[in-house]
C-alpha cells in the first residue's frame, strides 16, 4: 500500500514535463519591473491555471495606485483550495515580476530553453519557478485523494522589486485574504526564517549650470555629490562592527545604485541625481538608520567648500522605499520542521534554518502576524542561479524536488489527524 508522500511524489513525477511547460510559458511572457506592465503575465497565468482547472480570482490593483508605486498595470492572482471547514489555512506566494534582462546573455531571456538538466531565463529561479512549484504541489495535493482540514491559497503578485505594497501587502489591505501560515518563493537548500531590510534614498544635489570655459561661474553639483558620496560609503566601515544575531546575516551595508546628471560634456553640472540603497539588519530599527543617514548627508553639505568658491550646493532627500526586516515568529515552527523533514529526506542532506541579506515582500505578512517562511525551487545561492544577472537559470531536478516538498509540507499541516 503506498503512502500519502508516495502518492504525491509519484504524481509530480507524471506531471513533470506539463510542470516545466508551464514555466516556459510563464518566462516566455516578460515582466520586466522597470517599467512594471504586468497585468499581461497575470492574464497569461490565469488563462493556464483555469486550464489546470483551477479558478484564479483577478485582483486588478487601481491604476492611481500601481503609477504610485512606480508601475504601469498590476493584476494579482488568488487561487483558493478548500480542504475542509476547520484547520489552517496556508498562502503559497510567488511574484511574477522581474528586474530586466540587461546584457550578456548567451540564451534568450524569454525563451525557456532547456539545456542539459537546466531551464534558461529570467525568472526561472526568482520566482517564476515557484508559481510552477506551488502550482503542481496544489495539484498534487488535490490528486491524492487523502483527508484535509483547512485551505491552501496560491498568491502570485507582481510587485516584489519595487517593495511588495501593492502586491501582496494590497492584498492584504484590501481584505482580500488572511492566511493563518505562508510560504514564499526561495531556494532548496535552506529554509530562510528571516531577512534583512532595505531603505532607498533619492539624494538630489543642487548646484550652479555653467559653461565648462568659466568653471568658477558656477557651482559643480558633480563636485559636491562626490563630497556626499564619500561621506555616505565612509559609514560602510563603522557598519562593518555591527553584527546580527541572526544566523546567515552578517552586518548593514550601504549602496550607491545610480548616479544622474549633467546636461552635457561642456557643461559644468548643476543637478546630480544619486539612489542609495541600506540593507539593514533585523536588529536594527529603520528610523534611526534613515534619520543618521539624513544626518549624514547634511554634515557632508554643510562641510562642503566649491574648489574655485562660488555658491554652497543644497540637497533635496527623498525616501524611495522602507522595506522592514522579517524577523522569525513562533508560529513557524510547523513550516519550519516539516520543510526540513522532506527537504533532507528528498535532497539528502541537513536544511539548515537561516537568514537572509535579501529582502523580499515575505515581510508584509509577517508584519500582520502571520507566520512565515521563505522556500521553493533554486540552488544553494543567488549567485549560483544568475538571479538578477545574464543566464539565470535553474536546474530542473531542484525545481522537481521542492515541488515534492512543498507537496508532503502542506499534507503534513493539513492533515485530518493534526
């Protein structure tokens, strides 16, 4: 006679190559965040998943709302499964929008194409994978034909690069769900229970446009932005002594993404546009670090002198995005040890329980106290997939596996006997 978790192994195992071909056709539609037009991929989803027979619920996010967050259309997705009327019910959350392919890569960003074991993309690790992964473990789970209690939720958003607020955290908001557990998209070899912060900051420097014949006309905002610049990475050094507890996360750092301005070769710049990005530890409290960063950056104005005198620059600070640490709940404790049970059981070795630097939109539910944790398909690292970077990809017998695990997870915690 076989068990529940051979029955379910064995399903995925049927329905694997039906499983890659969804995520094919998930990569194969872009959504690319900037610019965030992606109401296309949620309609392209929901089209595959009604022929699954499953029954998506298309929540469109208000046109005012998504072009405040920085998009252009957002459509995110529900897939309720009732089990029975009492037991928990568990939010399995993937995103479906990615940062752009940029350059060097030697297969096609959107083609899905497979080559020895793996499947080539973007998105095939970060986290359009995971939306095939929760999609079939559902599946599974429904094929078994075993007795369940509670609910399972399939959320795929579209707004984790810029935050998550009006992807899962609108969700939220609006009522529209409350889970009593979630999992998110993440990676096999390790269960991630918490997660750095992220601040970002637009710091505008305002100085004096003139002609690069009469430097001294004017006041050089390139000149004073690189005076800021080395104040703020200076602080990378005093972060380097702050250390987490959490096991995975090791210190805060800080980041200058992009650098804008100038009008052209012979103009001495008047407006240079930086955006700093702060990771912060789970330990550390966000308004503090922002209110020392903002201190920062006036002492590094106020100390500023033109080379060739002329007028003082001035500086304009804006936040572009407080992404909170996720910090572990004790409510976690059942995803955590049946994850690790299946996941040693499947991938042969020890799951360990860490942090992570990243930061993801996982927090919008922790925040609103809902247990959580971060698990899906992918390898031991971000660098090891090429998420954000050219040739991402993912090895197939991972995407297999946790597919296998997140299946026996929610038949643990759903079981009747719990």
């Amino acid at each position: 006679m076989t068990t529940t978790y051979e029955r379910l192994d064995e399903w995925i195992d049927r329905h694997f190559d039906e499983e890659v071909h969804f995520l094919q056709e998930l990569v194969r539609v872009p959504t690319d965040t900037p610019p965030g037009n992606n109401a296309p991929h949620a309609e392209r989803t929901a089209e595959l998943l009604t022929a699954m027979g499953l029954s998506p619920e298309r929540h469109a996010v208000p046109d005012d709302d998504v072009r405040a967050a920085g998009l252009q259309s957002v459509t995110n997705l529900i897939v309720r499964r009732r089990f029975g009327s009492d037991g928990p019910t568990i939010a399995l959350n993937a995103h479906g929008d990615v940062v752009p392919p940029g350059d060097g890569w030697t297969h096609d960003p959107y083609g899905g194409e497979i080559v020895n074991g793996r499947i080539y993309g973007r998105a095939t690790a970060v986290s359009k994978s995971d939306i095939a992964s929760f999609t079939y473990a559902i599946r599974a789970l429904e094929a078994a034909g075993v007795p369940l209690r509670g609910a399972v939720e399939l959320h795929v958003t579209y707004d984790e690069e810029y935050g998550g607020e009006v992807g899962p955290g609108w969700l939220l908001d609006q009522g529209l769900t409350k889970p009593d557990l979630m999992i998110a998209a993440g990676f096999s070899y390790q269960v991630v229970v918490a997660h750095n912060g992220c601040l970002q900051l637009e710091v505008t420097v305002h100085g004096d446009m003139a002609h690069a014949a009469i430097p001294d006309s004017g006041t050089d905002a390139l000149q004073g932005a690189t005076h800021v610049l080395n104040a703020l990475y200076a602080l990378n050094a005093d972060y380097l002594k702050v250390r987490s507890g959490v096991d995975g996360i090791s210190h805060p750092y800080l980041n200058v993404g992009l650098i804008q301005g100038g009008t052209n070769t012979n103009v001495i710049p008047g407006k240079v546009v930086l955006k700093l990005d702060r990771r912060m530890i789970p330990e550390e409290d966000p308004s503090e670090v922002e209110a020392s960063i903002r201190r920062t950056i006036e002492d590094a104005v106020a100390s500023y002198r033109p080379p060739r005198g002329g007028a003082d620059i001035r500086v304009d600070i804006r936040r572009i995005l407080l992404a909170r640490a996720m910090k572990p709940l004790t409510g976690n404790a059942p995803l955590v040890q049946a994850i690790q049970k299946h996941g040693q059981a499947l991938f042969g070795e020890p799951i360990p329980a860490l942090g992570t630097p990243l930061y993801t939109d996982v927090r919008l539910y922790v925040e609103r106290g809902i247990p959580g944790v971060i698990y899906g398909a992918g390898p031991r690292t971000v660098r090891e997939s090429n998420a954000k970077r050219a040739d991402e990809h993912l090895e197939l017998a991972d995407l297999r596996r946790a597919t296998k695990v997140i299946a026996r997870t929610l038949s643990d915690l759903l079981s009747v006997s719990q």
